[in-house]
C-alpha cells in the first residue's frame, strides 16, 4: 500500500490531474486510490509527496464527502412541451468533379544496355610445368613431369 500524500496525509483535490513527464495524466483521487490498491511501486511512492503539489495533500479526516442525498420534492411539475421543429439534415453542395482524368504517364522503352556479343574468353593453354632433362646415374638423361592423373613422375630419356 502507498499513500500518495505521505503517511497520515491524504487528497483534498481529487479532481486535480497531475501530470508527469512520461506518464499518462492522472486524477488525483485515481492517484490515491491506486496507491491504496498497490498498483504504485514502493520505490516510486517515496517521492510522489514532494511531486503531487496540485492534489493538496492534508491530514486525515480533512475530506468531508457529504453523502446526504438530495432533496426529493413532492411537488407537482408541471411538464409543457416545447415546441419543436425538426431540425434540417445538414445538406454538403456538391464538389465539382475533378479536372478530366490524364492518361498515366508514358515513357517510351529504351533499349537494353547490351554490349555485343564477344567470344567466350579463352585463355591459350600453357605448357604442363617440365624441368630440363638432368642427367643422373652416370650420365643417363632423365625428365619429371606429372601423368594424367596428377601425379608426379620421372621419366628416363634413352
């Protein structure tokens, strides 16, 4: 429970709204009852005394709310009719219809930004990587160069 006017206070404005930034406008008697409902946070009631100005706050038992009702009177009343008349319809001239239609704006096509056709690039092919013949093994010749399926070979010249 929190009350919004400090402990031992209460409204005296209730139909003042207090407003604050960031939060929607609130009357002061919905103020103190969702205080006493619980609805306000504890961390937040500590300040509200200070903030609520526009509610005066004041001590306990300060609001008399009269709950007498009012008088009934036996009293004939006399009923006399107005006269009315029967109110026109509201009537809107009519707005002129609009300025003829355009047709929808046309621009004519342009063509495709084509460059012509080239050949497909091809790029010459190159010679299989191949060491110059070494001679090994007293003088016999003997090439490495690599077979279909990729794999590295030597290969004697006679």
């Amino acid at each position: 429970e929190c009350s919004v006017c400090g402990d031992g206070q209460e409204v005296t404005n209730l139909n003042a709204v207090f407003e604050f930034p960031g939060q929607p406008a609130v009357s002061c008697i919905n103020l103190q009852v969702a205080g006493a409902e619980g609805t306000i946070p504890l961390n937040q009631c500590s300040f509200l005394p200070g903030l609520i100005i526009v509610c005066e706050c004041a001590p306990l038992g300060s609001v008399i709310i009269d709950d007498t009702p009012a008088p009934i009177s036996s009293a004939p009343v006399d009923i006399t009719p107005a006269p009315l008349s029967p109110t026109p319809a509201p009537v809107v001239q009519a707005t002129p219809a609009p300025v003829p239609p355009t047709s929808a704006p046309v621009i004519p096509p342009t063509d495709a930004p084509v460059n012509p056709p080239t050949s497909a690039p091809v790029i010459p092919l190159t010679a299989a990587p191949v060491n110059s013949p070494t001679f090994v093994n007293g003088g016999k010749k003997e090439n490495t160069g690599y077979s279909s399926g990729g794999k590295k070979r030597k290969y004697r010249i006679h």
